[in-house]
C-alpha cells in the first residue's frame, strides 16, 4: 500500500510539473503567436490592435511604409556593426581570461559582469552624457558604440563557457608538430570554439535589434526598428509592422537550425574520425 501511494503521489507530482510547465511555456510564447497571428489580421482604421478579420493584405505589400522600412534597416546594419565588433573584441577577452592568470583577471571579471547588472536606463543616460561633454553629435556611431558596450559582455560569458572545458593540451600537441602559433589559433582552436562564438554573435545581434532604452538616449535623430513600434502606438499600428517581426523570426528559426545542424554534422564527423 505504501509502495502504490508513493506511485501515485509520484504520477500527482509529475502532472503538477508538466501542466506548471506547459503554463510558463504558454505564458512564454503567447506574445509570439499575438505577433504572428495580427500579422494576418486586416483592421478598421489605422490600430492593429484588435482582431477583424484573416488577410493577407499586409503579407502582399509588407514594405508598404518607407519610414518603417528605413527604421529595420538602421537596425538591421546596427545589429550587424555592433555584433562584428562585439564577437570579435569578447571571444578575444574570453581567450584571454581562460587561457592566462594575470592580477587583473578578477577585476576583468567584475567588469564584464556590470554592464549586465546596470539598469538600461542608467547605461544609456551616462552613455549620453558622455557623448555631450565629448562633442560627439548622437547618431548612428553613438548606436553602434552604445550596442557594443553591453554585447560584449554577453559575448564574453558565453565563449568563456565554451571554452571552460577545452583542452589546451590540444595546442601544445600542434606545435610539438610544427605548427606556428598562428595556424594554431586557426586550425585547433577556433574551430573548436567556433559554436560557442557563433551562438554569442547570435545572442548580440537579437539584443542589438531589440534594444530600445539604450537606444532611445543614444539614437538622437535617427530612428530604429524599436523606437518606430513604439511611436507608432500613437498615430498608426498598421500590420506591417507584426509582417517584418514576423520575418524576423522566421529568420533567426532558421539561422538558429542551421547552426544547430552544422555544430550536429561538425560533432559527427569528430565522433567517425579514426582515432576517436
């Protein structure tokens, strides 16, 4: 009796888990499917707030608003500066950090982290600021400067827990052979760090396009994909809008399975080498 009122507390138990599960999932996920969703929509007037009626209109002719498209653009080469700088300047820090011990590692360290725990508002307020007692009129370099701030950080933290179980060793056996500490570097260790650099740069392109608050303080006339959503729910939401998030994230799904597949195939072809 005692065995079977543990099996069935056990059964009560996972339920409870799976349906809390599915509800965070839900609550996840719910503004997405929304997005997708008002993407087909077809609205009385100029709000694409509430549900009428199934359209393709807006899928027809999603680049119907110039000044929206204008604004994905800046965010898009934004994103696309800012990353390159970002991945580059973090997986070289990671390196750094994993493979040397120096006194200022710790201090390092800490760095990396603050941008992370600083409140947006605070970071673009100083960036500002900064900027005004330079003379450095706000713009599109005061965008891309403010972006590689705070991706740096997450690029760094992401390649260090790549890097955190290589082995060095690795290296050590290529130059043994003959190697040059350059054909090292490009043939033993990048690409083995190669995902963990590939899924940083992902991380700091999506925040780089998503970023408002910092961009807000930053942008001075120039307008982002962000900064148009948001002044938009004051004159017109029309549905374009939902169209070009929507491809945005069919986009990033689809870079997302095609690192997914290379990291699977780059780790199968480890696993059939000889001496494996």
């Amino acid at each position: 009796m005692a065995s079977r009122g543990g099996a069935v507390g056990t059964r009560w138990t996972g339920a409870i888990l799976d349906l809390y599960a599915g509800f965070v999932l839900l609550y996840l996920f719910l503004p997405i499917f929304v997005i997708v969703s008002y993407s087909f929509n077809k609205p009385e007037g100029k709000f694409n707030f509430v549900w009428k009626a199934f359209s393709l209109d807006a899928w027809r002719d999603p680049f119907l608003y110039p000044a929206l498209v204008d604004a994905m653009k800046l965010s898009l080469k934004v994103a696309a500066v800012s990353t390159t700088v970002a991945t580059l300047f973090g997986a070289l820090i990671a390196l750094a950090l994993c493979r040397y011990s120096w006194k200022g590692s710790g201090a390092v360290n800490m760095l990396l982290v603050l941008p992370l725990t600083t409140p947006e508002v605070v970071l673009g307020s100083s960036l500002l600021s900064l900027f005004l007692a330079s003379n450095v009129a706000s713009g599109f370099w005061t965008i891309v400067i403010a972006h590689v701030m705070f991706s740096v950080s997450y690029v760094s933290l992401t390649v260090k827990a790549r890097i955190r179980g290589f082995d060095w060793t690795l290296e050590e056996a290529a130059m043994d052979l003959g190697a040059s500490p350059l054909r090292v570097v490009l043939k033993v260790t990048l690409p083995l760090i190669a995902p963990g650099i590939a899924a940083a740069a992902m991380l700091a392109f999506a925040l780089s396009l998503d970023d408002f608050i910092i961009t807000l303080f930053n942008a001075g006339t120039r307008v982002t994909y962000p900064l148009y959503v948001y002044g938009a729910r004051r004159a017109a939401f029309p549905p374009q809008i939902n169209v070009l998030a929507t491809m945005i994230l069919v986009g990033s799904l689809v870079l997302l399975g095609v690192t997914s597949l290379w990291q699977n195939r780059r780790l199968k072809q480890a696993i059939t080498k000889p001496g494996h």
